[in-house]
C-alpha cells in the first residue's frame, strides 16, 4: 500500500477488499493509512475467495472509472507502473486487458512471470518465470491470460463479460476470465514498462490436495464454459485420461492417494452443479462468443511449443537456484 500511494498518476482510487482476515493485517492498514481520502476498506464477512473478493472491489468503484486494477497484496509496485498501463490501453482499444510485467520482490533480476499461457488442452504455464529480465520482454506482446497478481481491465468489457466467476474461488479464474475477453474480440497484452515486484507462494502451496481439488475443477470450468463443443470434447478425450495415469501412478509410487481422491471430489463437484456450468457455457456461447475456436486457439501455444516453454522454464529455475 505504501508503494501504490507514492505511485505518479494525477487520480486514482484505492479499494482494499478485506477476506476476512485475522492477523490483524486489516487493523494495520486501518492504522496506517486511514486518513487517506483516496483509500476505501471493504470488509467481508467471511473468506469468498479470490474471484468474488475482487467482484466485491468493483462494486465500489467510483461510477466514472474507466479502468480497474487488480493487485495482490504481496506486491510493490514501481512509481509509475499506472501511468504505463493506462497509456497501453489508451493507444489501443482492441486492447482489452492487461498484465504487468511481474518480477521477483527478493530478487527483482528475475522475473518472476511475463504473461500467462495455455495450449490447446488448456494446461496453463507463466512465460519467462526465473528468466533474467533481459530483452526477451521487452515489448508490448500479446499473451494468452493476464495473470491476476497485477492486471488492468476496461471496467465496462469486465461487467460485459461477467467478471470473475465465483465458482472458481481459487486458481483459473484468470484464465477464464482472459477467455471470454478474447471470445469477445478483445485482445490481452503484457505491458513490460509496467514494472510490478511480486513475492508470490502462498498457504496452498503447503496444501496440494487443495491445489489438486481447485485446479481440477477450475480446468473442467474453463474449457466447459468457452471451448467449442468439438475441442471441449478432444481436450476432455486426450488430456483427462493422462492426468488419471499420473495421479494413479503417483499413488502407487507415494503409497498416498490423496491426490486422487481430491481429483475425484473434484468431479463429483462438477456433477452436482453440472446445470449451472451449463447456463453459464450457454451464456458464453450462444450470447457473449464474437470469434471462433479457431481464432482463439491461434492465441495459444500448440502442446509441442507448451513444452519447450516448459522445458525453458526449468532450465532458467535451475540456473536461478545456482546464482542464489
């Protein structure tokens, strides 16, 4: 918070949604920065997530903005990371949102993610993670998915396509979101002038059964909603069956299947609210969908291109791990 009010833009409004937090974090912020006219603090009443948490925010935005900002609270942000946003998205209205350029809060050589991708089965990876920020992004470029640690968006295509949807609760519901974006004929970029430093990990790391659970759940959601019903199928028929194998493979192996079992409860979430996916993929298709699969799918990597990146990114971790 002590970053974003030195930033250098003329107005600008700063909402903290509260999740029902009990480290006293709230009350420090209240303490520190209470006085601030520019600053609003919504408190909830219980955690709702990510997703609704931010759909909260935006119903306390001020009626006249024109573009909304997403942070997380484990960043720090450069002084004039809005200026450079705001003036991406001013020079080009295809733009519909947005990502900083997010790099290591410990070690801000690194980058620490230059956009979100997925390949046609939707597996999901953060292109230049552990890279030295060098010159790989250093222009404007078009990516898949704004990742949600620090993004803008045009606040009347965010309510035109639904905002965040509270279903996912935790993990995806970026990748969603940036979906429906493209669906609509918008296009989503990654600013690097706007410089963000974020420290990322989090509880859930510490709870992969929850990880499991989630990204289960938020992958079917994704591809349910927005594919087309032909590469809906594909993805379900030749990803699925190799994401059992390995889940049954690292039971046997670990002599554990909890992840199978949070795989499991996944589906079985599915199933009983398979009607509301339904309207909510009918909504998608039949009302918001303004370009086809086809023109979406050249936004993604082909699952060979999803690799090397795969491959790259491992070869930069482990040479990050060395300099440290």
């Amino acid at each position: 918070m002590e970053s974003v009010f030195e930033t250098v833009y003329p107005h600008y409004e700063l909402i903290l949604v509260d999740n029902a937090s009990r480290d006293g974090s709230l009350e420090l912020a209240q303490q520190r920065f209470g006085n601030c006219k520019s600053l609003k603090i919504v408190k909830n009443l219980r955690n709702v997530g990510f997703a609704e948490g931010n759909n909260i925010g935006i119903k306390h935005v001020s009626p006249n903005s024109k573009y909304v900002v997403f942070l997380n609270i484990d960043t720090r942000v450069d002084r004039k990371w809005l200026t450079e946003l705001v003036d991406a998205m001013e020079s080009d209205e295809s733009i519909g949102t947005a990502q900083c350029k997010l790099l290591l809060l410990d070690n801000p050589i690194y980058i620490e993610c230059a956009g979100g991708m997925i390949d046609h089965y939707c597996r999901v990876l953060e292109l230049g993670k552990f890279e030295k920020d060098l010159q790989r992004f250093d222009k404007i470029r078009e990516i898949f998915y704004a990742k949600g640690a620090a993004i803008v968006i045009r606040r009347e295509l965010f309510e035109e396509v639904g905002r965040f949807d509270p279903d996912f609760f935790l993990y995806g519901e970026e990748v969603d979101l940036a979906w429906r974006v493209w669906l609509r004929g918008y296009r989503v970029v990654l600013v690097p002038s706007a410089r963000v430093y974020h420290k990322g990990g989090g509880v859930t790391e510490l709870h992969s059964d929850l990880v499991t659970y989630m990204t289960t759940k938020s992958w079917f959601l994704t591809i349910g909603k927005n594919y087309g019903l032909a590469n809906l199928s594909r993805a379900i028929l030749l990803f699925q069956p190799k994401k059992i194998s390995y889940l049954l493979y690292q039971s046997i192996r670990l002599q554990n299947p909890s992840h199978l079992i949070a795989y499991f409860k996944a589906l079985i979430w599915l199933t009983r609210n398979l009607k509301r996916i339904y309207v909510k993929r009918t909504l998608v298709q039949n009302r918001l969908r303004c370009v086809s699969d086809s023109h979406v799918r050249s936004k993604m990597l082909t699952p060979k291109a999803y690799q090397r990146e795969i491959e790259r990114i491992m070869f930069h971790k482990s040479v990050a791990s060395m300099d440290r």
